[in-house]
C-alpha cells in the first residue's frame, strides 16, 4: 500500500520544481546547507556532506549544486537502523570550503549574510531553503494551524525572523521555542502560514491549503447560522405560546371582537391562526391586513399591550 503523503512532504516536494534565478537559487542553498550540511576534511580535502531522508529534496540539491557551481556531487544512501528503517541521502559535495565560503555560511555564527538576501526574491529563497533543510507545516485539515523552521543555534533563529520580518507585504509575527536542542521559528495564525507558502512560490500548497481553509470555515459559520436560528425558533415558539395564552384568556373574558383597538384585535386574529410567526412575519400580515406599513417594533408595543391586559384580568381572576 502506498504511503500517505504529508502535506509538508507536498509543500518541499513542490519547492523542487520551481523555477527559481541563480539568486533565489544561491539564497536556497545557503540556507538548506547552513542547516543540513556539516565540513569535515579527508586526506587534505575540504567536503561538505547534506543528509535528508526525501530522495526528491537530495536530487533537487544535487542538481543545484551542479547548475550554479560547476560542481558534480556525489550521491550516496543509507538505511536508518531505527524502528521504521528510514532511507537517508547524502549529497557531497568536494571543495567544501569554496562553497561555503561564497554562499557566505559560517556553521558557528547565527547571522544571516545580507549579500545573500538582499531583496524579497532572495529573501523568499533563503525561507524556501530552510524550509527544506527543517520545516513542517500542519495539514490544512487540522484546524491547528502550525509552521515551524528548526534551527540548533539560538541567534540564527532570530536572524531568521528578523528576516521574515523584512519581506514586504506580510505581517507575520513569528515566535521562538526551545525544543530540546533546538530553536524552532513558528507561525501559529492561518493568514500568516498562508503568507509564509505563498512567499515561497508553493502556489498549489496555497490553493490547497486557503480552499480547506475556506470550506471550513463556512462551515463553522454554517453551524453558528444553524444554531442561531434553532435558539431564534426556540425563542419564537415559546414567546408565541405565552401571547396565545394572553390571547385566548381576553377572547374568554371579553372576546376578540370586542377589542377596540383595531391594530390590537386583528394582530391577537393573526397570531392565533399563525403560532409560528416571527415578529417579521407578524408586521407583514398586519400590514396586509390593514393596508399600511407596521413596523417590528410596532408589533412588539402592541404585543405588550395585549400581556397588559391578560396580566390584568388575571389580577381580577385572583
């Protein structure tokens, strides 16, 4: 049986078929590396080694690599020895000092380089990048709303917010947790999750994510509208049932006929042959009735009149 596939394994997945610049490109790589990449040295020569364990996400870095620099990787995997005996991919990369060197990463340092994002585009491909290195997103499905970037150093998570702070048209407000040994970056409030994917150039993630978003939350509102309406019908029926009783006491003691005030008699008429009129409905056909607008509040003021009366043969009954 195929496995299902994660909404944040959709979202990097579609991260790799974008059709990103050398500067957005440049942007990614310097974040995917500085976080997933580790320099070590054999026999004099500098490399550095990126593990994930998404065959597409290794692929895509790989070929990076090769369009921006020059340079071929080599491509390697392992079985994770764990419960679920994971694949892992590693891409390596030779002359490791050059690289890092000119994608500006310094492993200690939690700064981010501004000649690395120095603009939106850049930006969006520095974000795209972490966000394949360390990120997840909660299933749209999950009204829990939740992105997160992981880092293992402090201050790079917040540069990294700091930097989510420069790009424009957005009004994010990311938090900073420590998670055992690491600082996650996190988006908790929908609009700013959809932001953060729409940065990325995730447009299909977007759209997905917005219209599950969206039904939902018609569907709350459907609910609300649905109670609400059962509470109003409630309401009406048990305030019809006491105007009824009013209704029927006056026409035993002194009969609705013989009620002087027209607009009195023919509402007490109307109520009685409608017991599930809603203040509306009773104005309208009282207006038809007597061939001039009725007001809501009209009909409450006489409805009140007519509770007056009972309450007061009801006194003398006593």
């Amino acid at each position: 049986m195929q496995a299902k596939v994660s909404f944040t394994q959709k979202v990097k997945e579609e991260i790799t078929t974008l059709p990103f610049s050398d500067e957005h490109v440049r942007a990614l790589l310097s974040a995917f590396i500085k976080i997933n990449g580790s320099l070590s040295y054999s026999e004099g020569e500098s490399r550095i080694v990126l593990k994930t364990e998404n065959a597409k996400i290794a692929k895509y870095i790989y070929h990076l690599i090769d369009r921006l620099y020059g340079i071929v990787p080599k491509f390697a995997y392992s079985k994770t020895m764990n419960f679920k005996k994971k694949l892992s991919y590693s891409v390596i990369v030779s002359d490791g000092e050059y690289l890092i060197g000119d994608l500006e990463i310094d492993f200690l340092d939690g700064k981010i380089s501004k000649h690395i994002v120095p603009n939106d585009d850049t930006i969006s491909g520095y974000v795209a990048g972490a966000f394949l290195a360390s990120g997840s997103v909660n299933s749209p499905k999950n009204s829990n709303y939740h992105l997160e970037v992981s880092f293992n150093n402090e201050n790079y998570a917040k540069w990294f917010s700091k930097l989510l702070l420069r790009y424009k048209g957005t009004d994010f407000s990311p938090k900073i947790i420590k998670r055992r040994n690491s600082y996650v970056v996190y988006l908790k409030k929908a609009q700013q999750v959809v932001d953060f994917l729409s940065m990325m150039g995730t447009t299909y993630a977007t759209l997905e994510f917005e219209n599950i978003r969206i039904d939902r939350e018609f569907s709350s509102i459907g609910n609300r509208l649905q109670n609400l309406d059962s509470a109003n019908y409630m309401k009406t029926t048990d305030a019809a049932s006491k105007q009824i009783e009013d209704i029927k006491l006056l026409d035993e003691i002194i009969g609705i006929k013989n009620i002087q005030n027209v607009k009195q008699r023919e509402l007490m008429k109307i109520r009685l042959e409608h017991d599930d009129y809603s203040l509306f409905e009773l104005s309208t056909a009282l207006s038809e009735v007597l061939g001039k607008p009725i007001s809501k509040s009209n009909v409450s003021h006489l409805l009140r009149a007519i509770h007056e009366k009972a309450e007061g043969y009801r006194g003398k009954k006593c």
